[in-house]
C-alpha cells in the first residue's frame, strides 16, 4: 500500500531525455516492431498488403519505445509510438488498436510530429475521430478502444503516450470487432469510409 510517508520502494524519482524529433528514447528497455506481416486482417485490401510484404520487404509499420515502469495502479506508463506512413490500397498505414485490459483507463498522446488521426470506438458502436498533428494532445477516455493512423505523405506520425500502467493492452476484442470507420487517402483528400467487414454498423 503506497502512501505519501511511505512510498512504495519499486522504483526511484528518475528522468530521461526524449528525442522528439525522431520519436526515440534514449534507451528503451523494449522496443516493439509491428511490419506490414503483423498486419494481416486489419486492412481491406488484402491483395494490397500481401503485394507489400512481397514486394517491400515487409516494413515496419510501427514501433513502441519504452521504458517500463512496474505494471501496478498509481504507476503511470508512458511510451514513444512512431507509425511510418504509407498506404494499403488507399487506406492509410495505421496501428491494430485496441482497448485496455482495465477497461475503465484512459490515455493521452501528445502528437510530436506528422500528421493523422485517433479512430476510437466503445464496444456499444459509438465512434470519434481526433486530429493528430504537432502540438495536438488527444485524451481516449476509459472504456474507448483506440488506433492511430497516418495521413500524411512522407511522414512519421510520433506521438508521446500515458497511461495507468496497469492498464494492459486487450487487442483481440478489437480483431474481432473491427472499427465502423476505415481511414482512407484519395486524391489528396482525407476519408473516412464506412467499414463493411469486419466490424458492427456505423452508428455515429
Ligand atoms: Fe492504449
């Protein structure tokens, strides 16, 4: 039980410095890969995907840096997400998504550059999008399952995240789920489709 005369010993008062440029941590003890492989069932166009991990030999998509702290409430975890950009077909490259395990948590990304958007969507069918770009924060609040995605034409989306850390990462609820909206990009122009499968209807 922690309390203001009695902190918990599990870990010290540190700091660190963040590149926030190129969306690095200095040392992260963990350094998640999701490649366009990673990636099979979340985009429409199958065909598309399947032409880029053949053909581009396999990207990366996206890559979480950080540096854990322990996974217990009154903690607060935070992380460095960079999503590279890129299309499959004409939707835009985005993360699987997904809700927190604590479902009744919420998260705030501070978008440090690039360009896109927070899709997000509760397990009722409500859905909301948020522009991300420098400078702009986005608060997910509990209960909302959430995915970013890259709109822009040649740029990293790198945002700084946190969270409760014992909030958890439940992304199979959301595989099966799918999101109502499909963040696409045609002639220059951001759209926001309609999601025929897999996923509930649009309800908002
Ligand atoms: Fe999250």
């Amino acid at each position: 039980m922690m309390s203001a005369k009695d902190p918990t010993p599990s870990i010290d008062p540190f700091s660190l410095e963040l590149d926030l440029e190129q969306g690095l941590l200095p040392e992260p003890e963990n350094r998640i890969v999701r490649r366009a492989s990673d990636m099979r069932g979340y985009y429409a166009d199958e065909a598309a995907l399947e032409r880029l991990i053949a053909e581009a030999g396999d990207p990366i998509h996206y890559e979480v840096f950080e540096v854990p702290v322990p996974e217990e409430a009154g903690q607060l975890m935070y992380c460095i997400s960079t999503l590279r950009p890129g299309r499959v077909g004409d939707e835009c490259f985005m993360t699987k998504g997904h809700y927190h395990t604590v479902a009744e948590t919420a998260e705030i990304y501070l978008c440090l550059r690039g360009e896109g958007y927070m899709l997000m969507k509760t397990s009722a069918g409500r859905c909301a999008w948020e522009r991300m770009a420098r400078g702009r924060m986005v608060y997910v609040p509990p209960c909302w399952a959430h995915r970013s995605a890259n709109t822009s034409d040649g740029e990293p989306l790198v945002s700084f995240c946190v969270y409760p850390a014992h909030a958890g990462h439940n992304y199979g609820d959301i595989q099966c789920e799918g999101f109502p909206r499909r963040i696409l990009k045609r002639g220059g122009e951001v759209v926001f489709a309609g999601s025929a499968s897999p996923g509930p209807a649009v309800t908002s």
